[in-house]
C-alpha cells in the first residue's frame, strides 16, 4: 500500500479521484487547500486522525486494483493453489468400478486455464457447487490423472469439504 501523506494524496488524487484535490477534500473531510499541500510536498506528514483516514480510503480504493492485477496474473501466467481437506471419489469409466470416497489433504497447483474458469464462473454468478465442479475437474486432471499421463476414463467426485484455501 502507498506510503501515508504526499504519496498516497498523489496516488489517491491522481488514479481514483481524477485530479481534482476537491473530491479527494470531501471524501477526506480536509479543505481543498490542505490536499494540495500534501499533493506539492509542502505538507509531508499528516496528522494521526487524517492519516487513519488517508490510510482507509487509500486501501479501500487501492485493493481491488491489487486483487483484479492478481486475478488476471493467475488466468494468464500462474494458475492458483487450491489446498483442501476433502472427500474424494472416482469412478473409472473403463472398467465401471468406483471407489468409497475417502479425505485426503491435498494442495495442488492448477493452471492458469483452470483459474481463469473459476474467475469467469464467479464473475457470472457461479453458485458454490458449480465453483466446486471446476475446482473437482482440475484435480481430476492435474493430481489424480497427470495431465493425461494415467488413468484416462477416470471421474472424480469431490465432496464434504472440510476446509478449502484458494492462494492465487
């Protein structure tokens, strides 16, 4: 996040505010005046009460551009980390058998096409359980397929989901 004081006026007034210092005042509650100042460098550290305030709508309007930067990071280049402790099924469809699903604790790198899926679905309205199916195809292909190496017909279930972290 921006430093406090010039910088983060600059960065405030400038990408998310326009380059009007009498939004950036207002959404402050400071005068006009006073956010010019911090914006030419005359006035270099604010005080604890606007500081706290900078702080807050700095990182409220700052956040989401870091996050949307990482989504598209994860959909394009580097695919995202699902770590869950779940039940997993499968059903190999060659031979019609199917396994009594059991908990496994699994963290698993999937790529970037799987997580450009999930962010789309998300986007769209998604409901958990269809965020899950796609979540459930890329350990299919990935952890317990091999990319296509083994097991070609085999179906996974993914289900009873103790805990899930998703780390882009």
């Amino acid at each position: 996040m921006p430093l406090p004081g010039g910088p983060a006026t600059r960065r405030s007034t400038g990408q998310s505010w326009g380059t009007e210092p009498v939004a950036a005042a207002e959404a402050l509650g400071v005068s006009q005046r006073t956010v010019e100042r911090y914006v030419t460098g005359k006035l270099k550290r604010p005080r604890k009460d606007l500081a706290a305030r900078l702080a807050d709508e700095v990182r409220r309007r700052w956040q989401p551009q870091i996050r949307a930067k990482a989504k598209k990071a994860a959909a394009t280049t580097g695919g995202l980390v699902i770590e869950t402790r779940a039940r997993f099924g499968y059903t190999a469809a060659a031979a019609g058998t199917t396994d009594d699903g059991r908990m496994r604790h699994l963290t698993q790198a999937l790529p970037p096409a799987y997580a450009a899926r999930l962010f789309e679905a998300q986007e769209q309205g998604a409901t958990e359980e269809q965020l899950l199916a796609i979540a459930a195809e890329g350990f299919q292909e990935i952890y317990f397929k091999d990319r296509g190496r083994r097991a070609s017909g085999l179906l996974v279930e993914f289900t009873d989901i103790d805990h899930i972290d998703v780390q882009l």
